[in-house]
C-alpha cells in the first residue's frame, strides 16, 4: 500500500487551524495510508522543499491569495483552500459560510430586540467583509439601523474607534468582525469614561476563541466555526482532487452555533425585570432553567414575573421561552447538518423521542420532515 502524505496549512488563528486539522486528521483516520503532517506559515521553506521533492501529494489549510499559490506550487499539485483570508479562484476550497455568521448575530441581536446596532470589521480579510455583509444585510431586513467607524479608520483601529463611539447615542450591540476585535474593543471600552461606555451595551464576536475570552476576561458571544467539518470536506474533497477530478468547487459550511454568555445577556426592554429574565433564558435556553428560577434570578416572585412577562409579550414566561426554543430549532434544522440529538440538546429539548413530539405538536411535522421541506443547500 503506498503511503500518501497530507500537508495541512495550519491558519493564522490557531485554534480555527486546530480545529481543520483535527477534522483532516478524522477523515484519514479509516485510511490507514494516509499520513497527515501540520505545517505553519513559518515552515514554508520547509513545504517548498516537500513539494519539489515529491513527498506531499496533496495540501489542505489556509491559502493566503491566488498569486501567493502560483508563485509557489506546481499547478498540478492537489489544494484545497479552507479559508477566507482572500477570495481564492485557482484551487477548490471549502470554507466557513461567513456571510452566514454575520446573518446569525444579527439574528441574535434582533431575538435580544435591539433598536440600534454597529458592526466594526477588519477589512483586511475577505471573512471579515463577508461576515460584515451578512449583518448589515440581515439588520437592513429587519429595520435596524446599524452604525460602523468611518472607512478612513478601518485600519487605525483604536485611534479611529474612540472618536466614533464618542459619537454614538443611546445604547448600541456592537458586533466585531472577530473575537480578537471584540476583545481590542472590549479594552478601549474600559479605558472610557462611564457614560460613553454605557452606550456600548452588548458585544459579540466570531471565533468563540477561549483563548481571547481569557486574555479579555469577557464572557463574550461569539459565532462558533465549523472548524472541524471544514477539515473533513476538504479531506474528502482532496482525496477526489487526488483520484483526478479536476473541477473547482467552492463550498461554504454552515456554523453551527451561536454561544451566547454574558457580554450580550440582556434584553432590549423598558420593564428591567423583563430584560434581566429574558436575558438570562436566551443564554441558558438548553439548561431549561425553569420560571422559578428565571425569576430567582430577575429578583422577583414567580407572580410578578409572570404579570411583566404579559404586560410585555401577551404571554407567560414558560410560553416565550418555549416559542424562542422552537424558533431556535427552526433555524439549527434549516440552516446547520446537526443531527436531531444534538438541536433537541442545544434547545433544552431532552431526548430525541421528546423533542420530535413537542415539535411535531408545534409545527405539525418532525424534526427530519421540517429540514427537508425548509432548508437550502447547506454547501454551495
């Protein structure tokens, strides 16, 4: 049996690297000729020297531009790019669907009924205009103005951030185009006086990276990546690359979670017992924390919440929380490959025979019949 090395292009963002890799490495794990070795951007003497001596036979990871390609690789070499850092048109590439992120925020923020919204994006990459794309496109569906740094401070970054929220009025969910961003925006934040940062009153980012959460200390909202389905697509796209089909395709995975913690955990309402409590329900909505308990939590006697919650939906908590569980069903089956186990799981919904009941109760057809009639391509 001959031995097939894979090299993989370890991105800039680690942790999104680790995640490819780890889904290239699953994908190879019942092919016991393939052998997969991790490179970094620093290695590339070393990639270049594999590469003209023949002992990788295929490249997957992070490619930089269609130029940075050509100046390096041999055309028939198989790649596969899974990363937005540019728009790649020379190889195949399998990539985070980023437009979709920035649509699955601003979803978040118009659940949290937000009246204004900005979005700060790092335009140096083509996921961070993508991403910025899909929120303003979704925000203008939905009304919601959203206000951004003027385009001459893109690149200055802090400097060109405090003149602009100087500027803003009123109470704003900002939206980073990064987690890195949200935490670099996080620390100006704190260096304001409290009535401009007051204006700033949820962020969120893309990445769900630990790693800034710990550096910013922020329980931050973030878009989680489809890292490791990213790496087993592009696997399996590369092994057809390598069996000779010469197409190029670029297909785009959906993500498949929004982490909500505490930077957005509070509702847009005037009652403050009601924001504290829907606040607390969206970002525990798979704990089923109960209306006792959301109302422990808001300071007030189940009666009383019960009373705010009419006042302000027409209906009572356990009957708002149940119809955001079902929209958030609605969407992970629409727009994600999740299997039913796991969206029963991410929306409090116990066992999959529970779940499919209440939701065929709801909608009036299962889990399954909903995706197949309601989605759209997941890859395109």
């Amino acid at each position: 049996m001959q031995q097939v090395t894979i090299g993989v292009l370890i991105d800039p963002d680690l942790e999104y690297g680790v995640g490819v890799l780890e889904g290239v490495r699953e994908f190879c794990r019942p092919l016991p000729a393939w052998r997969v070795l991790p490179l970094t951007q620093m290695q590339e003497p070393l990639l270049a020297r594999l590469v003209r001596s023949g002992e990788i036979q295929g490249l997957a990871g992070t490619v930089i531009s269609d130029r940075w390609l050509a100046d390096r690789f041999p055309a028939g070499l198989p790649i596969v790019n899974t990363s937005n850092l540019s728009r790649v048109t020379a190889v195949c590439s399998v990539v985070p669907d980023d437009r979709a992120a920035g649509r699955l925020m601003a979803r978040h923020f118009c659940d949290l009924n937000v009246g204004r919204a900005a979005v700060i994006a790092d335009r140096a990459t083509y996921a961070a205009r993508l991403r910025r794309e899909g929120f303003l496109a979704e925000m203008a569906e939905k009304g919601v103005p959203v206000s951004e740094p003027p385009d001459a401070d893109a690149f200055r970054h802090e400097t060109g951030w405090q003149a602009w929220l100087d500027a803003l009025r009123g109470e704003t969910a900002v939206f980073c185009t990064s987690d890195a961003l949200a935490r670099r925006f996080h620390v100006l934040c704190r260096s304001l006086s409290a009535e401009a940062a007051k204006n700033v009153s949820r962020l969120a980012g893309v990445g769900d990276s630990l790693t800034e959460r710990v550096v910013s200390g922020l329980d931050l909202t973030s878009v989680a990546l489809p890292a490791r389905a990213v790496g087993r697509l592009a696997a399996a796209r590369l092994a057809r690359l390598m069996e000779g089909d010469r197409a190029v395709v670029r297909e785009a995975v959906a993500p498949e979670a929004l982490e909500v913690r505490g930077s957005t955990a509070r509702y847009a309402s005037a009652d403050e017992v009601v924001s504290r409590a829907m606040g607390v329900a969206l970002q525990t909505l798979a704990q089923n924390p109960g209306v006792e308990e959301l109302a422990r939590r808001a300071g007030v006697s189940r009666r009383t919440l019960e009373l705010r919650f009419r006042t302000a939906f027409g209906r009572g908590p356990a009957q708002e929380v149940r119809a955001r569980k079902l929209e958030l069903a609605k969407r992970l089956l629409a727009e994600t490959e999740l299997p039913v186990a796991e969206v029963a799981a991410r929306c409090g919904g116990g066992s999959v025979q529970a779940f499919t009941t209440l939701f065929r109760r709801a909608t009036g057809q299962p889990p399954a019949e909903f995706r197949r009639r309601s989605r759209g391509p997941l890859l395109r």
